[in-house]
C-alpha cells in the first residue's frame, strides 16, 4: 500500500489495483479477440485496450505524489517551526 492511514488512501490503493487489473484484462481479452485475424492487429488492440487503464494509474501515480509531498512539506513546517522556537527562546 502506497498510502497509508486515511481513508482517501484505501480508496486510493483500491481504485490503483482496479486500474491495473483492467489494464491485464484489457490487453488480454483485445489480444485474444484479434489474435485469430493477425498477431500485428492484436499487439496494436492489445495496446490500444490498455491506454485508459494507464491513464488512471497515471491519474492515481500523481495523486499519491502530490499527497506524500503534502505531508512531506508538513514535516518540514513543524521542523522549521521547532526550529523558530528555540531560536527565539536562545535570543
């Protein structure tokens, strides 16, 4: 699990194996359906059936960034805040 704790990070997590799960079924099943005709028209389908699930991991894979940049940059304020503090209680 990529997220952790909140509950924005389950659905998160979920919805990234939903997109994964539907980027090996999509591929498979385009494959297979074009697989009788010619093999170069089911890579192409294979790949093409594949572009919205990767989308969606794209779309999740930034999400997660942005968030664990958040929450980086909240470790950082406290520290700098901390930091101010004892500055201040020196001076």
């Amino acid at each position: 699990m990529r997220l952790k704790g909140s509950s924005l990070g389950f659905v998160v997590n979920f919805l990234l194996g939903v997109a994964w799960a539907s980027v090996i079924i999509g591929a498979v099943s385009s494959f297979l359906s074009f697989y009788h005709e010619s093999f170069f028209i089911a890579c192409i389908s294979a790949i093409v059936a594949t572009i919205p699930g990767m989308i969606a991991i794209l779309f999740l894979e930034v999400l997660i960034t942005v968030k664990e940049k958040h929450e980086e940059l909240k470790k950082h304020t406290a520290l700098l805040e901390h930091l101010v503090e004892e500055k201040r209680d020196i001076s």
